[in-house]
C-alpha cells in the first residue's frame, strides 16, 4: 500500500516507521523540505539504536529505511491513504485537507491523526472521505487506534481503517466525532486536576504522581505524562474541551498556561514540572 504521512514531528515520525515497519510505502512531508529531511534522519537513527538493542537485524532495518522517502505531489496522486499529523490548529488542517482535495486521486482515504479536533468540521466541503485515525505517543509501543467517524464519513470507510489498525498491530476503537474523542476527554481533565493540586500546594509534584502511580496503579504520574505529551497540547486540548462544551470545568489551571509561557513545555523542551536535563 503506498502511504503519505504529512508531519515530521514525534508522532509523524511514529505513524512513518509503522507503516513501513508493515511493509508500505511511505512518502513523508512537512511544510519546508529541511523538516523532511530532519524526519527520516531522526527515523534512521531510531531504527539503528533497535539493531544496536538486538530487537531488529539490519537486514529489516536496511528494509524498513527503503520504504522511506521524502514525498512529491505525484505520491499524492497515487497514495491509498494519507495520514495527517501535523499542528493541532483547526485552520491549518482545514487548509491542509482542502489542497489534499484537490490533488489526490479518487481512490486515496484522507485520515487525520488529530487528538481533540473535530474531523467533521476538518472535512467540510471536501469530496474525499476523511476519518480519524488517532494514534498514541509512543507510537510503537502504545497499542490504541481511536478511530473517528465525522458526520459524512462512510460506514466503509471506518471499517476500512479498522481492519487496516488490525493490520498494524493496534487495537482500534470505534468514536463517534465529540471533543478529545475518548481518552483525551477523560485524560487530559484528570491531567488539569493534577496540576490544580500542584498549584494549590497540595503536594509536591514528585509525591502527586506518586500517588497517582501506588495509589491508583497509573503506569507514570500525571504530571510526568504531562511533560511526555508536552504541555502545551495539554493545554490546547483543555482549551478544545471549553470551548467545543461550553463547560467550565475544563478550563485549563492558570499555572498549565504560565508554564507554556514560559516554554516549560516538558520533554521537548528538556523542563517541564521536572527536569530532563539532570
């Protein structure tokens, strides 16, 4: 199958070597060819550390590296499906899928791997068939599919990128088109709250995830998921959930929003509520 990933992020760089992990064909792009060629560099040593770590041979991994390519409007033209995955801005995904409208063959399926968006506004006015196909941080290893059926989204369509999820590996589940979908509905608060309780003195924040993780048995704290995700899509999901319900209780803690003021963004950015600088 000859996949189009547009983004060259922490996730596109996930969906990509997925994908050709799978044995299809994939074509990255990215809004300035630099970020292209930074996405299959940042790929390539990823998968050189699993040769190093004895989980692949080089044999798979010199495989999995041919099916990457930078992309050219002709892979648009040929793809099967193109996954989405670049800034989580309402208006820029609309102006993405409208140029992908325009130039893709009839036969592509447009996805988008937007976390909190809505898929049915993202596809307005289009003729292709766009559906959510919302992966999870780390790609590799986390095993969710959320797949999104907006309002004009057909029944083939989902059940299409179900059995292809099946293929991959994942696990998908099926969401009707709602803010943050499901686990981004009922995360993300549980995140804002945790940092309610930072700011409010409650606790430190090492003893928050810790009680969080002996507590209630989470796998890593709150505030530590936080820093993984990056603090500043925690916040613009918060901001998502307000403004799409119309309901307060969403509303993002005032320290979340001094934080990514302050570019404390978490992992990314090497601090967050914890140094990874150490």
């Amino acid at each position: 199958m000859k996949v189009c990933v547009i983004g060259t992020g922490t996730m596109g760089n996930g969906i990509s070597t997925l994908f050709a992990t799978k044995g299809h064909e994939v074509s990255i792009f990215s809004s300035r060819p630099s970020s292209v060629e930074r996405g299959i560099a940042t790929i390539t040593a990823s998968t050189n550390k699993m040769v190093a770590k004895g989980k692949l041979t080089q044999e798979e991994a010199n495989a999995i590296l041919g099916r990457i390519k930078a992309g050219t409007n002709k892979d648009y033209e040929s793809a099967d499906l193109v996954v989405e995955s670049a800034v989580e801005k309402l208006e820029l995904k609309k102006s993405l899928f409208k140029q992908l409208d325009e130039v893709c063959g009839d036969q592509t399926i447009l996805a988008t791997n937007t976390s909190s968006l809505s898929v049915t506004d993202i596809a307005v006015g289009l003729h292709h068939q766009v559906v959510g196909m919302h992966f999870f941080n780390p790609v590799h290893a986390m095993q969710l599919v959320e797949v999104i059926a907006g309002l004009s989204t057909s029944r083939d369509t989902v059940e299409w990128i179900k059995e292809l999820s099946l293929q991959l590996g994942k696990t998908p589940v099926e969401v009707e088109d709602s803010p943050g979908f499901v686990v981004n509905r009922i995360l993300i608060p549980m995140i804002n709250e945790a940092i309610f309780v930072l700011a409010e003195g409650v606790a430190s924040a090492e003893d928050i995830d810790v009680s969080m993780k002996l507590g209630a048995n989470h796998p890593m704290g709150p505030l530590a998921l936080s820093d993984l995700i990056g603090n500043d899509i925690v916040l613009h999901i918060c901001e998502v959930l307000q403004a799409e319900t119309g309901d307060d209780k969403y509303r993002p803690c005032p320290l979340l929003r001094k934080m990514v003021r302050a570019g404390l963004l978490g992992r990314k950015t090497g601090k967050g509520f914890f140094d990874y600088n150490k």
